[in-house]
C-alpha cells in the first residue's frame, strides 16, 4: 500500500457515531457500569439530546452530518428515491451529494470507516471505506491499493440480518466478528496513516436495536444477557481505539448518534391508508420491486413518512393538475394529524416540504413529510392490506432523542441538531491548531 504516513499533525479529531443510539440507552449505560471507557469519557463532558433529520433515518442524517445542510441543500431524501421522469425506485449513493463533506475539503488527511451513505468511496486525502448500502466491497475503500488489505482484514460491509428470527444466536454472534474485525482493521489504520481527523462508526447498535430494542431494559427478556454484552463488548472496543489515538497525542473527540430508538408499538401502512381515504387505487405490485404501482393513484407514500402527490408536473402518467395540488394537501394534512392507534395519536407533526427543505433541490423532495410519535414506524407498505400492523422489528427510529457529546463543550450549540454538528467539528479542529 501507498505510504502516506508524512509526519504527525498538530491538529487530530477522533469521531465516533454510534448509529441509533438513544440518549437515555447511553445515560443508563454509563451510570450502571455496562460502559465504563464512555462513562470516563462523558464525566466531565456529559452528552446532550441531539435532533435528526426528517426523515429520522441514517442515509439522510449522516449526509446532514457530513455537510451541514438539511436535504434541500445536499440532495438525499431517503434510503431510496424515484428515478427522474420514472416510477423506477434506485438506491441514492454518494455521487448523488451534492454538497462536499467536510472530510473532502482543506486538503487535510482523513481516516473515514463505515460511515453510512458514502458509496462508492471517492478519492480523497487519507482513506474511506464506505458504510452501507454498499454492494461491492472494493469499490467502497479509497484508494485502491488498500482494498487487499480491507478484504484479506475480514471487514464486513454489513451484517447479514435475513434468519434473525431462526437463528438469533447466530445474529448475535455475528455482531460481535462483525465489530471485532473492523474495530482491529481500525485501530491498524489509526497507527498507520496520517490523519488529522479520524472516525469510526458503528452500525451494528442499530441492527441491534431494530430486532431486540424490547431487550435492553427488561431483565426478564431472553435476550436482555445478550444485548447487554454487545454494548460490553463495544465499550470496551472503543477503550481500544481511544488508546491507540492517544499514543503520539491527545486528540479532541465527539461522539453522536443519527437518531434515536423507541420500541416499537406498530408499523403503519401509508398506502393502504391512502386507498382508503380515496387518495390511490390498488394496483398489481412489482414482484421485484423495482417499480411503484402508483399510476393510477393521486397520492403515494414511500418509505419512510414520505408523501407525494401524483402531479402532471413532476410524473410522466401523473393525475393531479397544479390547481390541485394545494386543495389536495389541505384535506391530507388534517386527515393525517388525526390518526389514532388504541386511542393514541399517531403523527407529531405533519410538514410541508417548504417549510423544512432548503433550495436549491426542494423541488425533489416529498410535499410532506409525516413526524411519528415515538414507537410507530411509518412505512410504504405497497403490498399491504391492513394499516397497521407488526413484523420482525421491536424497534423504530426516534427522531428527537439521538445524543451528541464532545471534548469541547465549550463549542456545544444549545438544543443541537445534526446539521450542526459540521460546524462544531470545524471550531474544534481549528482550536487545536
């Protein structure tokens, strides 16, 4: 591999993000003793809330991390979108950006692992091995002459979830390889290359924290043991990486979460809803999936918590003139303020894409964006029947209890969200100049 080892910076930030992880999961975790390298690291500089993206989800809210901008700015609205002038869905990457993260500007040396939405890595100073999705593991390092060592290192892109049900000692054993081999590629890769700003993510946490959630807090669960030995494990994983960064010198930190957890109460079925309020028709679903069957509908959902309505304008069979548009949001907005499930209500806030979407992309974005209440996952559910109901999952993103700390608390921006966090990340490394 290329030697890009030149000599030591004056300046180094070690990042870690911990995906989905609540506050309240960290402040228990520190206090009982399950995570005593954090509850160190956190005692003089204690996390704080942090509010994610719209949607809550990591594609969107890393990319907001990463550029300090909400969607309207950098362009990813989700997991998965529609192609231009098509009812294809595609999976946005890292070429769609349109805003440079701040690992890719100033010429310094950066070390990024894992960091989600950042397929297929792109040539920068230092490496980047991407997180997921990502579908091809060489073409998620940067720069090419490190892939052997990536691949021959047991990095694993993301963890196979598929048999979580049959086989939860396997899911859960696999966490820990998972964990283990990227934490050992990382900590080979701190020693080895230059770098002024370095982060780890973690995505297994939120793997974790969909299937088994109802876990972390009920010792009589099954699965309580097991659930609390990965974030034993990981504490003790990130003792290693904070040791070895500190070996030539103490660097600044910053610890976060993309968004937060709930357990989940149920899903809900957007579409399902949509056709009974007249809004779309059912149609023959994509076996593949690839194409949504919305074509005679007025409004669709795609996940999660996205709505758009079916225009002229935007759609190549659309059924809504622009004339309509607004009286059609007018009836939906109240509608979906109204749901209840067992007497609960249902959505926090329904927003306008005007409203929370910055120019110049906001005409690419869904018209609303639906806020859940803590525990309902708003989902598609293209081919579904009923509107609610429950899956595999136990838990469901949270958009308002994801956590934010870090070794400058002096820089700490009041009530932060994760489109601040660029700028606190900016103020810490020029502080160390």
């Amino acid at each position: 591999m290329t030697a890009m080892r030149l000599k030591r910076p004056k300046r180094r930030l070690l990042i870690i993000g911990l995906d989905g992880v609540p506050i309240e999961l960290l402040r228990e975790y520190t206090r009982d003793g399950t995570m005593p390298v954090l509850k160190e690291l956190l005692s003089h500089c204690p996390p704080v809330a942090m509010t994610a993206s719209l949607p809550e989800i990591s594609a969107v809210s890393w990319s907001g991390f990463m550029t300090g901008m909400d969607s309207g700015d950098h362009g990813i609205f989700g997991f998965t979108d529609l192609e231009d002038n098509s009812y294809r869905l595609r999976f946005p990457d890292f070429r769609d950006l349109r805003r440079k993260p701040f690992f890719m500007m100033g010429g310094k040396p950066s070390v990024i692992i894992n960091l989600p939405a950042t397929y297929p890595a792109r040539p920068m100073r230092g490496a980047l091995i991407s997180g997921f999705v990502a579908p091809d593991l060489e073409r998620a390092v940067w720069p090419p002459d490190l892939y052997p060592r990536v691949r021959d290192s047991g990095y694993v892109i993301d963890l196979e979830c598929s048999r979580v049900q049959e086989e939860p000692e396997v899911f859960f054993s696999n966490l820990h390889t998972v964990l283990r081999h990227r934490l050992d590629l990382a900590v080979n890769l701190m020693r080895d290359l230059e770098w002024e700003t370095f982060m780890f993510t973690v995505t297994g946490t939120d793997r974790l924290h969909h299937f088994f959630f109802d876990a972390w807090n009920r010792d009589d669960h099954p699965r309580h043991k097991e659930f609390r030995d990965y974030y034993v494990e990981l504490d003790a994983s990130l003792g290693e990486l904070l040791e070895e960064a500190r070996r030539c010198i103490h660097p600044e930190w910053l610890i976060l979460s993309d968004h937060g957890f709930a357990p989940l109460k149920t899903e809900i079925n957007l579409n399902p809803l949509l056709r009974e309020w007249g809004y779309a028709e059912k149609e023959v679903p994509d076996p593949e999936g690839i194409t949504v069957p919305v074509r005679k509908s007025r409004v669709f959902a795609l996940d999660p918590s996205r709505i758009y309505i079916h225009s002229k304008e935007r759609y190549p069979e659309g059924r809504v003139a622009p004339a309509e548009r607004k009286r059609i949001l007018e009836e939906m907005i109240p509608r979906f303020a109204s749901i209840r499930h067992e007497n609960r209500p249902v959505i926090r806030s329904v927003h306008r894409r005007e409203d929370i979407y910055a120019r110049p992309y906001r005409h690419l974005a869904p018209d609303l964006v639906l806020e859940a209440e803590p525990g309902f996952d708003l989902k598609a559910g293209f081919s579904k029947s009923s509107v609610f109901c429950k899956g595999k999952f136990r838990g469901s993103h949270q958009r308002d209890n994801a956590f934010l700390a870090c070794s400058m608390p002096e820089f700490m921006p009041r009530n932060p969200s994760i489109f601040q966090v660029r700028d606190l990340v900016d103020k810490m490394l020029k502080q160390r100049t």
